[in-house]
C-alpha cells in the first residue's frame, strides 16, 4: 500500500519545495484510506509564516504542476 502525505498541509508548509520523498510515511498517523492509498498526516510539517512565504499558487518542482 502506498502511504502519502496530506496535500493541503503540504501546500502550507514551510518546507513545500524540499524533497520530502524519503520521509517514513509509512509511520505517520493515517488520515483516511484513499482508494489504493493512504493518507496520512505528515509529522514534518510546519506552517510557513505567512500567505506571501507560501506563494499560493506555486509550481511543484516534483510534479511539474500547479497545485
């Protein structure tokens, strides 16, 4: 099963632009179930200090895509 991060706390990160591929996932509180998936709530997380240090919307450079 594949175990990954919450993505609107991801988005509010202060660390949204790091390589977070290697964190233990799999180890993380279980938000819900999500088809072959699971959802979790990243214990990394911390809030970036403001709407402007976010930059809503942002390019993922992992995906290559808005999110």
């Amino acid at each position: 099963m594949i175990h990954y991060p919450k993505g609107g706390r991801c988005a509010a990160c202060a660390k949204r632009l790091d390589n977070c591929s290697r964190l233990p996932f799999h180890t993380m509180p279980v938000h819900r179930q999500d088809g072959g998936g699971v959802v979790v709530i990243c214990t990394q997380f911390e809030l970036a200090a403001s709407t402007a240090e976010r930059g809503k919307p942002f390019l993922n450079p992992r995906r290559g895509r808005r999110v």
